[in-house]
C-alpha cells in the first residue's frame, strides 16, 4: 500500500511540475495560435526623412520606443491571467502609461527633426497601442492575417498559461511562441513559377564569397544598421559571419579596418541575421540577459551546416558595382504587428527548394535540411548608402526584372543557409523533437513571417570591380564558385545543434525542377537554376511565396512584397512578382515522413504518461485486498 501510494503521489508531481526548464522540452500539445500581444504603429517606416544633424538622437529614441514595448510585453506576460482580463490592468495600467511615455519619446524625435529641418507631421498620432487579443488575425499573412484559429485558441487559451504568467505549455521555450500554425509540411507547398525570361542585355553570371557558418559563436543583441550607438537595440541575438567588428558601435573606420571571417580577405562585409534556437531547455549564454532569455528568446542556439553568399546579376541589364558601405535589410522584424507587406525571407528544404513559404516554419522530410533564404534588394538609388527608413534607397526590380525609374542594378545578394534540424514533434509539444524558430523581438512571437536579414558592402574596389565584371561577362567565379563540402566546425561549441541525418544541398548548375520524392537524397539540386550556372534566385525579385491551401479549406493571398526595412514599409518601385498563397498549416496532412501536425494528444499518449500512477493505484487496493483477508483470517 505505502509503495502504491508514493507511485501514485511521485506520478502527480511529476505530471504537475513538467514544463520548460533546464533538462525538460515542453509538455502537451502545441497551441494552433499564439498568445496576445501589444500592437504598436511602427514609427520608423513614417521617417522617410531625417536630416543627417538629427539622425543619432533619432535613432536612438527610435530604439527606446522598441524597448518600452518589450519591457509593456514582458509585463503583460508576467501578469496572471485573471488581472489581464481586468478593463483596469489592460487600460491603466499597462497600455495608458504606454501610451505616455511613447508619446514623450515621439515629442522628442519630432523636436530633433525640426531643429535640423522640416517638422515632421502626424507622429503624435502614433503613441497608443494596442492590445491585440489572442484570436486576433490581423497579423502575418496567413488566413487574412495571424493564421489564427480561433476555436483551439479558446481551447489551449492562446498559449497562455491560465494560472499565472509564465510560458504556457506548448508555446515555447520563452513562453511567447511558436505554436502549431507556424509548421507547414513542405509536401503540401506548390512549386513556384519560373524566374523573368532574360534579354540580350542581361547580366548572367555570379559571385560568390565564402566566409563560414559563425562556428566561433560571434553573437549579439546590437543592430548597427537600424540602432546605432545603443546595446540591445535588436531585442534578439543575431549569427554574424565576415566582418569581425559587428557592435552596435562599430563605426564605418571600425568595419573597414577589421578581420573578416571570408576566405577572400577582401570582402570584409558584415552578413548578420536572427539565430534559429531548438526550443529543448537547453540554457545559453543569454538565457538571463537582455535580448535572450529575459525577452523570450530562448533554447539551444544551432550553428548553421552551411552559408552560402552568392551574388548574381539582372536579366535586363548589366550591374554597376555597389558603393562602400552599402546597408541593406531585407525583410521585416516586426511583420506579425505591421503586416506582410515587407516580410520576404522564405523557407524550405533541400531537395524541395522550389517550394518556398515565408510565413512558416517547414516541416522537412526525414533525410531533408531546413533551408532558410534571403534575396536582397538588387536595385539601388545611386545616390545614397543608406535611408532614414534604411528602405528607399535600394528596391526590388519588377515582375519583368527591370528596376524602378531612377534605379540602377547592382549584384544582388542571394544568402542560403541551412540546417541540421529534424521536424518538429507538434503533437506532444515538442517532447520528442524539440520546436525551432527564429529569434524575435518579444512581443512578434517567433513567427517566421518576421526573419531578416542584414547586410553591410565592405569589399574594397578591386574585388567589388572583379565581382561586376563576373557578372556581367556571364562567369562563375568567387573564393567557392565551384561546389565544395558544406564547412562544419571539427568541434561544434556548446551552443551548436547536434547533427541528424541529411546535409545542405549546393544548387546544382544546369539541373531542372523534376517530381519531388516523398524522401529526397539530402544532395538533389535546387530547382530553377539559371541557364549559365547562376543560382535559381532571380537577380531581381524576391522569392516567390507559394503555399496550397488545405484541403476543404480557403487560401488567402498575402499583399505582394519585395520589402526590406526591418522596421517594415514597402519598398519603391514595383512589387516583385510573386503573391504568397498561404494555408493553415494546422489544417495540412502531414506527409513525406513529417510529423503529423495534430494540436491534441491521444489516448495512447494519456495512457503512457500515467501508467505509473495506474500500477499504484493496483497495488494500493491489493493491499486493501491482503489487508481484509488477513483481517477476517486473525
């Protein structure tokens, strides 16, 4: 009886203390749709000019209104349920001090912009917040909006966890996402169309520069393109390859005269992006530091299998080489609150790399790498190194490939990065192969509609003039132009994934987009290559977005986009061609040897966690059994 008693009691707590933690995953089934958030307008995308006598203390104001909405979020998280749903927390004491101090900060970039130039109008209207509730779908594309499902937010009550603040079961390590939705199975994803067909005058050829997968571990919260001078101004930890001086407080002297992780030493380019973490429990060096784990960005960080950076030319003209120090962002960090109008990073695996999706995660199939892609802007303004909003100096060309009026191509910046990550178990939480998603500001909650990427132009001229001329002549060239093994580090630092099955796959040159395999060879080639060995990417428009609808169910297009800034507003010119077609992934069939993304547990899986609690039970009424008989027999 004792021995039944403690089965049953140790079976309870341990049932009651799962969670996230140090050596535990999450437990239960993962969420459909993400937790609320604070919705605020993004006043950096109105700032299209901003005389250069203000723009340090407006950038730096710029990263204060980021970190007041992460220190409200943070807030709003730790708040137990019941007080968030009370009209007074929601109101007084949380979105109306908000609001005050929001509009304290835009008074002073107001202020600043006009003791430099022209007063800027309409920003005081941007200082109130909202507090979009769980089932909102105003978000990322997806279903008009957030991919939300209403009915399993009521029932997993939105990632929340419904006794206190804290992460909610299933909805990530940091407690802010990712959840069901954000996984589709790369399988149910229809290939994209063809690239622009190439005139006479097209630029054919391409560059590439190999500069590792940061197997060292350069990271940091800063972002010195949209933040300058302030610490922590990403919210997130960003993977930095090439240039070694990457701070927020790098100077342009700084960038130009330091080491470069770029076999070529000539290309001392600063390429960052936002780390992919496994949501396994596994504390990082930032799990108590600002930008990591006090913001929800929180896990195992994994070291990519294999960067590639190639540039590639214009199928209507010849490029001209980019100046020095050329900022380009691609992409928008904060997509899920401003919309998908910017959000051009996509996703998919090798062997199935013509299909790309850029609001979710991919399910890979066993034997498949996560490959994630960024395409550059590839036309540039010929004036300015960088823009107020970090946007209107560069664009995407057109459908056609021709740039905008006034724009000029340059060699466009295709980065491919992949990684040894297995799909997700999305039906126990992440128990048995752990969730990944890419690190967010907090109140985005690591959805995949908000990756980006970075650039900074620090070749010198020679090279910067070999690379233009490669380009424009039709040749393959660069310090890893011909395929080589993907560079993995001999002994992967802590933070690094452990490898599983499956390497990246080089585009191969010359090959066709043919019927995909359930399981394809972890080498089979990209699709839509280039007739001269350039990569598949267009050199002038974004990534195209295709996503099938479930089935019985309603797609709805995404707005069209080739965005860039970071801070999020369309880009000039005209949208790349392409319009995302995106399905709820809750909704697809898992095929292809994914995991099946079902949002309950079963029977069995119910069954298998309280087995031990059954057996005490058992032994407890024995006992009773024994204890009576021996009663009756005395």
């Amino acid at each position: 009886m004792l021995g039944g008693g403690g089965l049953i009691a140790a079976n309870v707590y341990a049932s009651a203390a799962e969670g996230w933690g140090q050596e535990a995953s999450g437990s239960g089934p993962v969420p459909t749709a993400g937790a609320a958030t604070i919705d605020c307008p993004d006043v950096g995308t109105r700032l299209t000019s901003v005389p250069d006598g203000a723009r340090g203390e407006v950038d730096r104001e710029l990263a204060l209104l980021d970190e007041q909405i992460a220190v409200a979020y943070r807030q709003f998280q730790e708040t137990p349920q019941a007080e968030r749903q009370d009209p007074g927390f929601t109101g007084g004491a949380l979105m109306d001090p908000l609001k005050e101090k929001r509009a304290a900060t835009i008074g002073r970039i107001t202020d600043a912009i006009d003791r430099a130039g022209d007063r800027p109008q309409g920003l005081d209207e941007l200082a109130e917040c909202t507090l979009r509730p769980a089932d909102d779908r105003s978000g990322d594309g997806t279903d008009g909006g957030g991919g939300q499902d209403g009915a399993a937010q009521e029932q997993n009550g939105g990632g929340q966890d419904q006794n206190g603040g804290g992460p909610a079961q299933g909805s990530g390590q940091g407690g802010n996402g990712p959840v069901a939705s954000d996984y589709q199975d790369i399988t149910t994803v229809q290939p994209g169309a063809q690239s622009p067909p190439r005139t006479a005058d097209a630029s054919r050829g391409s560059f590439t520069s190999s500069c590792g997968v940061n197997a060292d571990g350069l990271f940091n919260s800063d972002n010195v393109i949209v933040a300058p001078g302030v610490s922590n101004g990403a919210h997130h930890f960003h993977d930095y390859i090439g240039n070694q001086a990457n701070s927020a407080f790098a100077s342009d002297e700084d960038l130009a005269g330091a080491d470069t992780s770029c076999v070529d030493k000539g290309d001392k380019s600063s390429y960052y992006w936002p780390v992919l973490r496994l949501q396994n429990g596994t504390r990082e060096r930032d799990a108590d530091a600002p930008g990591g784990g006090t913001e929800g960005n929180a896990g195992q960080i994994v070291t990519p299998r294999q960067v590639t950076l190639t540039f590639v030319g214009n199928p209507r003209e010849k490029v001209t080489a980019m100046p020095r120090l050329l900022r380009i962002i691609t992409g928008d960090a904060k997509a899920f609150v401003n919309g998908p109008a910017n959000a051009n990073a996509s996703w998919s695996c090798t062997g199935f790399e013509d299909r790309q999706v850029k609001d979710k995660y991919p399910l890979c199939p066993a034997g498949s790498d996560v490959v994630r892609t960024f395409a550059f802007q590839g036309c540039w303004d010929g004036r300015n190194i960088d823009s107020a909003n970090h946007r209107t100096h560069v664009a995407f060309a057109g459908a056609d490939g021709g740039c905008p009026a006034g724009f000029r191509a340059i060699p466009q910046l295709v980065q491919r990065i992949v990684y040894d990550v297995d799909a997700p178990s999305l039906a126990d939480g992440g128990r048995a192969v752990p969730l990944f998603a890419v690190d967010s500001f907090p109140e985005q909650l690591h959805k995949p509609v908000t990756d980006h990427g970075d650039f900074i132009n620090v070749f010198d001229e020679d090279l910067m003039g070999e690379m233009v001329d490669c380009i424009n002549t039709g040749g393959t060239c660069g310090a890893d132009a011909a395929p080589a093994p993907s560079e993995e580090p001999s002994e992967p630092p802590a933070s690094s994934a452990a490898p599983t099955a499956g390497a990246g796959a080089e585009p191969e040159p010359g090959g066709t987009a043919g019927e995909q395999s359930a399981e394809p060879p972890a080498d089979a080639p990209a699709t839509e290559p280039a007739d001269t060995g350039a990569p598949a990417v267009s050199g002038t428009t974004a990534p195209r977005v295709y996503a099938s609808a479930s089935p019985g169910g309603t797609a709805s297009a995404a707005a069209p986009g080739g965005a860039d800034a970071e801070d999020g507003t369309p880009t000039t010119g005209p949208a790349p061609a392409g319009t995302a077609v995106a399905a709820e992934a809750g909704d697809a069939s898992a095929t292809g040897g994914t995991e099946p993304q079902a949002v309950e547990g079963g029977l069995a899986d119910t069954g298998a966690r309280l087995w031990p609690a059954a057996l005490g039970a058992a032994l407890v009424i024995a006992g009773f059994v024994v204890l009576r008989r021996t009663g009756r027999r005395a």
